[in-house]
C-alpha cells in the first residue's frame, strides 16, 4: 500500500493541500496544513514505516540535502518541512529578510525523492492566542543563548510542534548548529518523545566555511574573510593532533588567529564541554570548540567536535 495521494482525498482534504512535484521515480506532495500533515503520516506509521523527518527553514543547500539523503537511506516515507520560524528570530535579526527560495527548493526535494514537503503559514502553527512555550533550561542560556535571547525557546517549541505533527521515527538535524542539537536531544529525552535524534555531520564548501543559507548574504570579499572560522577551528584540530591538551591555550590561539582576519569580530570563542556545555579547562571526555564570528553584518557560527577516545587520545571532527 503506497502513501496517500490526491486520489485518496475527500474534497475537504483535496483543498488542504495544493499540488504535487512528480520527478521520475517519486512525487514530491506539497502540504500547507496541520490537519493533512497528520493524515498522511499517521497513516505511514499505522502501516509500520519507519518515516523521516528533515526540518529546515528553507534555501536549501548540500547542508540540508545531506540531511536528506541521511534520512532517505534509513526511512520511507521521508518528509521536509520549510518554515521561517518567526519566534526563533530577535526583533533586530533577519527574519524578514531571511533567504526564502520556495520553488528551487520545491525542485530539489522532488529530484533527491523527498515524499512530502510540509510548508505551513506562520498563522497556521502560531494561531491567535498560542501561548505554549518549550525551554530546555540551562542549556539554552549559554553562547548562542546568551547572544540571542529567547532564540532557543522559538526553536524548541517549533520543533516539538512539527515533531509532534509529524511524529518520525527518526528526526534529522546538523551538527552545523551542534548547541540546537544537543538541546533539541535534551527536549527529546526530557518530554519521553518518540522521535529518535540524529545528527549529522557538518558539510562545507570546497575552501571549509561551513555552508549555511545566510552565506548569500557575503559580499566577494567577506566571503573571503569568513573562511577564518573554519582555519581557526582547523588549526585547533590540529594542535590536539599534536598533543595539546590545555582548553585555555587552545580557545586563546584561536582567538589570535581570528585577530588575523580584519573583518572578522568575535562574538564568542569556547571550548565547551559537550554534554552541559560549560566551558572546560582541559579536554576531557567529549568537548566542542564553538565560534560565532561577525563578518561585516554577518553573524557566523560553526564548531569542531572533540571526542576522547578509549586509548586517551582526542579525534577533532570538523
Ligand atoms: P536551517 O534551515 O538553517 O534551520 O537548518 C536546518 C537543518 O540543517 C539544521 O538541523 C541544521 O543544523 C542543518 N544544517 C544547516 N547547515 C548545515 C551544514 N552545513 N551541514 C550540516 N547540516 C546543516
């Protein structure tokens, strides 16, 4: 038995949802509403599929394609969602202006083979007198918490509404934003959900900036310049190579190297441990160097992952 289709639409549903991207082996359906979002997966999971979930805010590049391919290795039916989520943002962040590209978008779902896309209005996941907020406290203060405030409120209360709209066996997310990660874990643990929490790696460009839908916003010449956090974090990685153990000398170098940059302004440098993510002196267990940098009007972020292996040696992963 496949999935639902428009043929299997009552007229009330038909109008839910709006059309579909057929490619050669697969059909993209396009989903608005909450109510036929829940149909068409609670019918996958009665039929006992393994269904895969990539949530993202859209200007999809090869970041949040090798999410989807993760997750349409492992699950069927898988579904995106794309969805500017206005509560994430500060009053003086971008949301207005955030990178939206709908139909390219739309196109590179169907080609990788994505089953549907859920894309719902503002209006329809905050309806007049929404007043239900999630917040994974202790976590969600620190580094980016603390450099945008209430941001991680907006995102874990999204995610558990999709999460709980769309209900996945298994939910994808980037390492790219490891803080969100291991918050959205610590959601997912706390609140008994269902949902299992993968994470994936971090995908970069050619030249190692770690590639993010605010990269459109560089001008030739910062873009340029924004390989700085991914050199600092590299150099990092390699001076745990050679043995150096010590969190204060290693954050310190980094900010050095980032002095290099001109138009490179830190907002945070920290080596943090990576299950409180309070900061550590020495590496011990398992560590993330995280950064967020200004370049010119652009806020960057990216990490490197520090894991303690069995013979006390430390493997940095960018
Ligand atoms: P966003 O659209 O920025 O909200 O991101 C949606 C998902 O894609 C999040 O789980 C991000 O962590 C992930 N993501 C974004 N950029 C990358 C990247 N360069 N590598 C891996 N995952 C990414």
């Amino acid at each position: 038995m496949g999935f639902p289709s428009c043929a299997d639409r009552t007229p009330q549903a038909e109008a839910c949802a709006t059309r579909t991207i057929p490619n050669h082996a697969n059909t993209l359906e396009i989903i608005h509403t909450i109510e036929w979002m829940k149909l068409a997966t609670r019918q996958a999971k009665a039929e006992g599929r393994c269904a895969g979930f990539v949530p993202t805010m859209g200007a999809l590049h090869d970041g949040h394609m090798a999410l989807v391919r993760a997750a349409l290795s492992e699950c069927r039916p898988v579904i995106a969602s794309i969805f500017v989520n206005p509560t994430q943002f500060g009053p003086s962040e971008d949301f207005q202006k955030y990178p939206r590209a709908f139909e390219a978008d739309c196109k590179k779902l169907a080609d990788a083979g994505v089953d549907y896309l859920f894309a719902p209005e503002p209006a329809e996941i905050y309806p007049p007198g929404f007043r239900t907020w999630v917040n994974v406290e202790g976590l969600s203060e620190r580094l980016e918490g603390r450099a945008r405030p209430g941001h991680f409120r907006g995102v874990t209360t999204v995610v558990l509404k999709l999460l709980e709209i769309v209900q996945p066996q298994k939910a994808f997310f980037g390492r790219k934003d490891a803080q969100q990660a291991r918050i959205i874990r610590q959601m997912a643990r706390d609140l008994h959900l269902d949902s299992e929490i993968v994470v994936c790696p971090i995908v970069r460009e050619a030249d190692g900036l770690a590639m993010s839908s605010r990269n459109t916003y560089l001008n030739p010449q910062e873009r340029r310049a924004a390989t700085i956090l991914f050199r600092a974090l590299d150099a990092a990685r390699a001076s745990i190579a050679s043995g150096e153990r010590d969190a204060l000398r290693l954050m310190a170098a980094m900010r050095e190297m980032l002095r290099t940059e001109k138009l490179a302004e830190p907002d945070y440098v920290e080596l943090v441990d990576a299950d409180t993510l309070e900061q550590v002196t020495r590496l011990r267990g398992d560590c993330l160097a995280l950064l967020a940098v200004r370049i010119g009007a652009v806020r960057l972020i990216d990490n490197l992952l520090i894991e303690e292996q069995p013979d006390e040696k430390f493997l940095a992963t960018l």
